[in-house]
C-alpha cells in the first residue's frame, strides 16, 4: 500500500447500480461559460447523464446539492460522451452522446437564478443520427484540415468507420482484415486515424485515403462496380506491439515533442507520427486506464497511469516519479481546472465512484494499540510445536513427492499378450498383400487400490501396425476393483514396423477432501509383440545383399532353443540357419557359426535386418538370463553400412521434395480454378449473355488437373510414410551397430537414440533431416569437439528443410569418425573434463589432424584404426556359411 494516498478534493456516488467505462467521463467548459473553468460529464450504461461543476468548501467535503448542474435520462446506454464544435454556424463547444444504434448532439446552456437555487441549465437537442449498425466508439477531429469545426468518426461493432459532417453523414469505410473493435482516435497532424487492431497491431489510416477508398455501403455490388467507386483501403503505417491495447491518445504542448501514446495491458508505448518507436515502458501490474499532460519539464511528457491495484502512478516519459493511493480502481482518468485549481486528477471508478483528488503527501498514519505484557509459557509452546510437527509429518507421508514402488501405487495396469496368434485373425482393413494376416490378442488388467474416477485407457502401437480398439472408457472404480479388456494387434499397412511394441496409458482421478474432483493421475505399462505377428518361417537363402555379423563371448546357441516357435523340431539343419519372410514379400536369414562364436543376419532389405537382430539379442539374453550368466555380451566389428543407409535417407529427402513440389503445383492449379469460377460466374450474373470462350471447358480441364495432382501427392505421402518407416528401422540398426562397435554404456545410447531418432512422425514442416542435423552438429561442437574453437561457433536457431543431403551425409560420417578416435558421448560442454574412451587396439584421444577437414567424397573409404570400415562390404555370392566367415576374419 502507498504512503501517499491520493487527497480527495471533491467526491460522489453516482446513482446505484449504475455501471462506467473508459469513454463515460469527460470535461470540458461544456456550456460556453468563457471562465476557463472545466465541467465532469459523465453518462452512464443505464442511460443517465449528469454534469457536475465542483465547488466544496474545504477539501474532502461531499457533493453538494448545487454541484449538479443537469441531470437526465436518455433513455438508451451511453457508451462515450465527447465535447466539440460538432454544430454548423457556430463555433462552440456542444455536447455528443453516443449511443448502441444513435449519435446525439446537445447544447449545454444555463439561465441565471432569480431564487437562492442557483443557475437553471438544459439541453437542446441540435440533431442526431440513426446508425444502421451498433456502434462501439467514436472520435472526432478536424478531419481534412477543415477550420472552425469538429467531424465525427463512428466505430462499429463490425469494423465500419461512420464519418459525419455535423448534422450529414458523409461515408463509411470498412477496415481491411476486422475482427474486433480497439480503441480509435484521430491525429490532425498527420490528418489520419489511429487504431489497433485484433493482430495486436497498430494501424494508421489517412483521412484521404479512406475518402477515396471504397464506399462500404456498395460492397455488395458487382466487381465492376467496385473497381469504378474507389481503390482499396491501404493502411499507411503498421506497429506490431504483440498486445491488445486499453486506449490511445495523441498529444502535443508547446514544449514537448508531438506524440502517439498507446497503453497496451502489459506495455505503455510513445510512438512518434510516423508509427516509429520512441520510447516504451514495461509495466509490472495491469493497468486500467491512463492520460498524459503536459510537464514542467521542457522535452519531456508526464503521463497518469492507473491500474487495478488502486494506485495512480505518475511518469516523466518512462521515470516514474510519483505513485499514490485511490479508494477505488478507475476505469477512466482526466486533468481538468475547477474552481481556479488547475490540474485536478478526476478518476471514475466502474460501479459509479467519482473522485477530484490532488497530490500530496498526507499519509494516514495507524497506531497500533499497546499490548499488555505476559509471561512466555514455554512448554505450552513446546507441546503446540510437537503438535504441529506431527501434523506436518503425517501430511508428508500421504503426498505423492516420490514415485511409489509398484506394489503401492493407487491405480497398476498390466498387459498379457497371447503367446500363440489368434486362431481367427481380427485384422479389419489391412493393406497388407499377404495370404493371410495374422493377430495377436492383448489382455489388459486395471487393478485400483482406491477410487478412480473417470478412469480411460488408451492403448498405442506404432504405425503399420494398428488396433481394433484403442480407446476405452470406464465407470468409476472403486476401491481393490478391477477392470479388464481385450484386443487385438495387427499389420495393417504394406509395410514392417520399425517397434514391435506397445503402450497402454490409463488417465484417472484421485478425490481428496480438499480437491473433491479429484486429482488428475496417469498409469501406463508397455507391452512386447510377437516376432510372427509380421514374419512367418521360410526357406533359408545363402546369397544377399546386405550381411551383419554379431560377435558373442559364448558358444552359439541351437535355433530349436531360441526360436522354438520359427524352426521345426523334426528338421536337423534349422539348428544352425533359419530364414524369415515378412508379410511385406521380402526375406531374411539368420546363421550360427559351427566354429566360432558369431551370428549371422542377412537380407536384400538393409531395413529387414534390424528386427531379426533385436529379436535375436533379446532371446539371447533371456536364455543365458536363465542360466545366471551375468558376462555375456554382444559386439560389432564389422563396417557399419554407412552407405546403403545414406541410400535410404537420399529416398526418404527425394519423397519430401516430390511433397513440396505437387503441394506448390496444386496450390497454381486452385489458384487458376478460381480465376476461372470468378470469370464465369461473372458472364453468369452478366444481364446480355455472351459466350463462354471456350471458359467451361477449360475449368472442366483444370478440376482434372487439381484432382490428378491431388491423387498423385496422396500416394506420395503414403510413400514418404513406408520411407519414413524403413528409415527408422535402419537407423535403430545404425544406432545398434554403434553401441555394439564403441562399447557405449546405457546413458550414451541414449544420447544416440535422441540424436537420431528425435521425431515419432514426420512432416513437411519439420522433417528429419533438418532435426538429426542440428543434433549431430551439436554434438560435434561440444563433446566431441577437437578444440575451443569449434565450441564457440554458433549453430542456426532455426530448422529449416535444406537444399540436400549432402552436409548432413557429412556430419554422419564425421560423427562415426570423431567416435572411431575415442570421442565419447556426453551431454557436458567442458572439453576439458571429457575422458578418452579405451578401445581394442590402444586407440588414444582425437588427434588434431587435417583428415576430418577434408570433403568426404560419398562412395570413398573411410578407415577408422582397428574397428573396420563405415562402407559397404559385399560378400562373394555362392560362399558357404564357414567360408564366408573365414573371408571375413583379420
């Protein structure tokens, strides 16, 4: 609260139940009086308008009988009172009223009293006008640069400027791009008027060229007859001040430099005439009102600015220099002279509270009352602190701070997939060109320990695959209830997953005491699919054109134990080679090694490779899990296929690009298919028909054009969908291949997994490319940087689809480069703290070498010590399984 409370002069309450705004106050010597001295009008939403004229004995008296100088009823809301020369042949001061749908002129004027009542005032009604649409507010002005008079501009509630010239209506003009209605008023420096608008913009609008602009009452008439009215209305400046704004003012003393005010609700602007910037304020509450004044100060402006905390604060330009208390939150603020008191601050509150106050320092000093003294009672203190710290205790216990352990949480979902596939197969719409498409049933369990409410449960699977059922919606549960349903999972889109797996997510609510609705809660569990849901037993191929071999540090394992439902028991040589066949038509083939520790995982898809490899470490790991082998391991030394994976992303970029290209050929096409409507729905209307010049069969023409490339970019999408899918399902391999080759502990797969892997879908607007670039060269600046230097360039702020995939390429290579010379993945900046990673061969930390400068030609070799090479390596067709190996040894 401020010590300084603002010193009431002169105040009243304004009828009851009477409701204020912003335009509902002004003062003006209303009644042509010549002394100089300021009249407070004020007109209410309940249709009265009063005039006062202030003259309390001493400070702080109340209204007094003969300060209300006229007082009647309209009838109709008044929405802003104004005082100006708005009569012809005259030039004083006459009163407007502004109302929803009516615009009044009045004349003020008094008669002297005969008796100790005083002066008598009334007004006469000079002349009004009936608005055709509802009116919001209203300016006026010298509009034209005319002399000795005042015209009236009119806003509308749906965006029309109204212009009267006194007792003529002279035109109205719409402005382009409405939504809302802001405040409006006019500055006859520059003979426009300035607005903001529903884009937080504020416009600027010549006078002239609203008067040669398009006459809005013959919008709806022929386009020919609108180009013959006028020229559109073109704004003259435009200021983006990203916030809606209370009122404008515009201002001009002696001493000062001419001005645009803006008060926005978090902002207070002073623009210059031209729409620039010359100084802004950044306010710390929400202010309600404002007016600035002339200052004592030669150059400069003081502005009064209220807000909803009740206080007036007072600024020189943007210093504030004052700040003071009101008894109300004003909704409108003035400066007027009363009673040869210059400067009085009247303030209107919404609920009728009309205040004259001054500034000064007279503060309302409280004095608290003496308490008596007492003894301290220690121990009824000690007792009462153990009291609460017990409360606060078992408070404590019952707030979810920290994640409860599974046996202890309020709601537990569970998902059982079938071990066998359904005898039936659910699958409802599948693309999928197979013989048959299999599924699989998935049994979910909701377990509550209390009440649940609105308990829905969602259940997620990544495209191709897809649900029968995904949503589910039960009745409250109660407490130690259950709730359980059943679904099926399948293939539906021509194409193998890049995730076998699942996630079901239950959204509930918690009741407490003080939150009877209930607190928002969410359970959610994964669940792992069947490899035979998109893969079925095949015969086994010895040629392909992509080959992985995984290294282990145990014997292999006989395929009638890890795959038990792919190989038939009763066949010997499906121990050790084993083929898969995706519904999609293409084929893969596993191999164990008879000599040596290692399998193999082959295909034409370098895509198909990855599911079979994850599938084969899992079984691996479950099985010696089993037998308590805590050591066994997994790694790569072969060449990561950095070749046939930039293949994929070239096909993947190429799909993107076909995107931009049909969605920049269908915007021509609809662009020409409306010229063509417009052309002939003109001849249409025309009163002589004349010929369609060959019009009709030109539209037919183009609306097959519009439906060809419509067609043609929708099989584009669902290509650029199956591309996006196989991209994933290699990177996953990459990223694999990666951890298996470093040797990458969990956090730094991770790391791997958001680099390269950032997007769950792909769109036009932000693509794949542009992500995992901006990931990889970010990582390349910091930790795996060579020197400080790289870590002081800056990347783009802004991601953006490139030319090519050429510098992304680049920086993959350069990434598998750095990790080659012992870089290591961290989320830390300081090189200095970065540790060598130890590798197989005494690979040491990054030199500083011109290598990673050089271009890297796409198709050459790139050696990296000890660990083979990030290229393409082909096996000869027609090789056995052991002489395969034997090529492959060191």
């Amino acid at each position: 609260m401020s010590l300084f409370k603002a010193r009431d002069w002169w105040s009243t309450i304004l009828g009851e139940k009477e409701e204020f705004d912003q335009g509902c106050l002004c003062v003006a010597d209303v009644d042509n009086s010549g002394s100089g001295q300021d009249k407070i009008i004020v007109g209410s939403y309940m249709g009265y308008l009063r005039i006062f004229n202030p003259h309390p004995v001493k400070p702080g008296d109340g209204v007094q009988p003969e300060d209300l100088l006229l007082e009647v009823q309209l009838r109709e809301p008044i929405l802003q009172v104004e005082v100006g020369k708005f009569v012809s042949g005259t030039e004083g001061l006459h009163l407007a009223v502004l109302h929803c749908r009516k615009l009044c002129v009045y004349a003020v004027s008094g008669t002297l009293g005969n008796v100790e009542h005083g002066n008598q005032y009334q007004i006469k009604l000079m002349y009004e006008h009936n608005l055709q649409r509802t009116a919001c507010n209203m300016t006026y002005g010298p509009f034209g640069g005319v002399k000795g008079r005042d015209l009236i501009c009119i806003q509308s509630m749906d965006g029309m400027l109204m212009l009267f010239e006194q007792e003529s209506y002279a035109f109205g003009r719409f402005l382009p791009g409405f939504l809302l209605p802001g405040p409006l008023t006019y500055n006859s420096r520059t003979d426009s008027f300035i607005t903001v608008s529903s884009c937080r913009q504020v416009e600027s609008y010549k006078y002239q060229v609203l008067a040669f602009a398009t006459d809005a009452d013959e919008r709806q008439e022929s386009e020919q007859q609108k180009l013959s009215s006028g020229k559109r209305l073109a704004v003259d400046w435009v200021l983006n001040i990203g916030e809606q704004a209370l009122d404008i003012c515009v201002v001009s003393f002696n001493q000062a430099v001419s001005s645009v005010f803006v008060l926005g609700e978090r902002n207070f602007f002073c623009l210059k005439d031209n729409g620039q910037i010359r100084f802004m304020k950044k306010l710390d509450y929400s202010p309600s009102c404002f007016i600035p004044y002339c200052s004592v100060k030669e150059g400069t402006i003081n502005t009064l600015i209220g807000n909803h905390g009740k206080m007036l604060n007072v600024y020189q330009d943007v210093t504030l220099k004052w700040a003071t208390q009101l008894p109300h939150i004003p909704v409108s603020v003035k400066v007027a002279n009363l009673q040869d008191l210059k400067g009085v601050i009247v303030t209107l509150s919404d609920n009728g509270h009309l205040q004259c106050s001054y500034l000064g320092t007279d503060p309302s000093l409280f004095q608290a009352p003496r308490v008596d003294s007492r003894e301290i009672n220690y121990e009824e203190f000690n007792a009462e602190m153990k009291e609460l710290q017990k409360i606060i205790k078992e408070a404590t216990k019952t707030q979810d701070i920290l994640p409860k352990s599974e046996k202890h949480r309020d709601l537990i979902v569970t998902a059982e997939v079938s071990p066998d596939l359904d005898a039936e197969s659910q699958a409802i719409d599948s693309e999928v060109k197979a013989e048959a498409v299999p599924s699989v049933t998935v049994k979910i369990t909701i377990q509550s320990r209390v009440t649940a409410q609105k308990p829905n449960l969602a259940v997620c699977v990544q495209a191709p695959l897809a649900v029968t059922c995904d949503q589910f919606v039960f009745d409250d549960l109660e407490p130690d209830s259950s709730e359980t349903v059943v679904l099926s999972v399948f293939l539906k889109e021509n194409c193998s997953p890049s995730e076998l797996e699942g996630n079901c997510v239950v959204s509930y609510s918690t009741p407490t005491e003080l939150n009877p609705e209930g607190i928002p809660k969410v359970a959610q569990c994964n669940f792992r699919l069947p490899l035979r849901l998109i893969c079925f037993p095949a015969q086994s191929s010895k040629a392909a054109n992509h080959k992985l071999t995984i290294d282990t540090n145990k014997p292999p394992i006989s395929f009638l134990t890890i795959f038990p439902d792919f190989v038939d028991p009763s066949e010997d040589d499906q121990a050790n080679v084993l083929g898969f066949q995706f519904l999609t038509g293409s084929k893969t083939t596993l191999l164990a090694s008879k000599t040596s520790q290692r399998y193999r995982i082959q295909s034409d898809q370098l895509e198909d490779l990855w599911l079979i490899t994850k599938e084969l470490m899992l079984r691996l790991e479950e099985h010696f899990k089993k037998q308590n082998c805590k050591d066994f391991a997994c790694t790569f030394s072969g060449s990561i296929p950095l070749q046939e994976y930039f293949e994929l992303i070239d096909r993947h970029f190429e799909l993107r690009l076909n995107a931009e290209k049909f969605q920049e050929l269908l915007s021509e096409r609809a662009v020409q298919f409306r010229a063509i409507e417009r052309r002939l729905l003109t001849r249409f209307k025309d009163k002589t028909p004349a010929p369609l010049q060959h019009l009709d069969t030109l539209l037919e023409g183009t609306f097959r054009e519009v439906i060809a490339l419509a067609d043609a970019a929708e099989e584009n999408q669902a290509n650029i969908f199956q591309a996006f899918t196989k991209l994933k399902s290699a990177t996953h391999l990459v990223i694999m291949l990666i951890s298996l080759w470093q040797k990458l502990s969990t956090d730094q797969v991770a790391i791997l997994e958001a680099t390269f892997l950032p997007l769950a879908e792909d769109t036009q607007e932000l693509g794949w490319e542009e992500t995992v670039d901006a990931a990889i060269s970010y990582l390349l600046r910091t930790c795996l940087s060579k020197s400080s230097k790289e870590q002081a360039l800056t990347l783009s702020s802004q991601l953006c689809m490139p030319k090519d995939t050429s510098k992304l390429k680049k920086n993959i290579t350069l990434f598998c480069d750095r990790l080659a010379k012992g870089g290591r993945l961290s989320l830390s900046t300081d090189s200095a703290t970065q540790q060598a990673a130890v590798m197989p061969g005494g690979c040491t930390t990054i030199p500083e070498s011109d290598l990673e400068e050089r271009m890297v030609i796409l198709g050459s070799t790139a050696t990296f010590p000890s660990h083979g090479q990030i290229t393409k390596q082909k096996s000869k067709p027609g090789l056995s399984e052991d002489a395969a190996e034997e090529a492959e040894k060191p």
